[in-house]
C-alpha cells in the first residue's frame, strides 16, 4: 500500500494486464471491484455488483460509450453503468459505487470510494 496525498492506494495490477476495452475483478479492502480501461488508456473503478442481476459480475461486462459516457454493460441483463459516476445510464436511479483510481508507473491502484 501507499500514501497518496493522504489517502491509501492499494495496488491491483498492471495497466498492461487490462485489455483496452475490458475489465478485470479485484478485491479491495474486501470489496470485489471492477477495474476498466478504456481504449484512450484511462482508467475507471466501480463495484462489480451488479444491482439488477444480484451478481458481481460487471469486470465482464461489455463496454463502449454512449455519446461521450463511458459506460459497461452489465452481462446479465444489459444495463449500462457510467464508468465515471456508476449511473446507470437507463435508470438514473439506480447507481453503483465507484473507486478513487490512479495509474503509478503502470501500476493500477484502488483508492477510497467514492461518497
């Protein structure tokens, strides 16, 4: 772990050990969160649970964009979830946490959710 401007980062993997477009499943601080990397190379964390589905699963979900949102689709049931905010982008509503994140030299780190 490392401090960062006060707030512990926790490293998950390396940028290079995420497709662009894909995501990947980790397991911060006990929570299982899902890490994105978009085809720019930024970088995007929220919960892997998928509210609808009653699953963690969303790591596999598909991701794209709609109009200028990030977005992943959950795998279950196809609700798409902001990467930047966690909304779902059908039922603004319903939203999923999401994760402070950093890239350090390569290395993907979890921050603190965010309020």
């Amino acid at each position: 772990m490392t401090q960062t401007q006060t707030q512990t980062y926790i490293s998950v993997c390396r940028l290079d050990d995420i497709d662009p477009e894909t995501g990947i499943a980790a397991l911060v601080r006990g929570e299982a969160v899902a890490v994105f990397r978009t085809l720019d190379d930024r970088v995007f964390a929220l919960s892997n649970f998928d509210p609808y589905g009653h699953a963690s699963v969303l790591a596999r979900g598909i991701v794209g964009t709609r109009g200028e949102v990030p977005f992943v689709a959950s795998p279950l049931l196809k609700q798409p979830f902001a990467l930047e905010t966690g909304l779902c982008l059908d039922d603004p509503s319903v939203s999923v946490p999401t994760y402070e994140v950093e890239v350090v030299d390569g290395e993907v780190r979890i921050g603190a959710q965010r309020a």
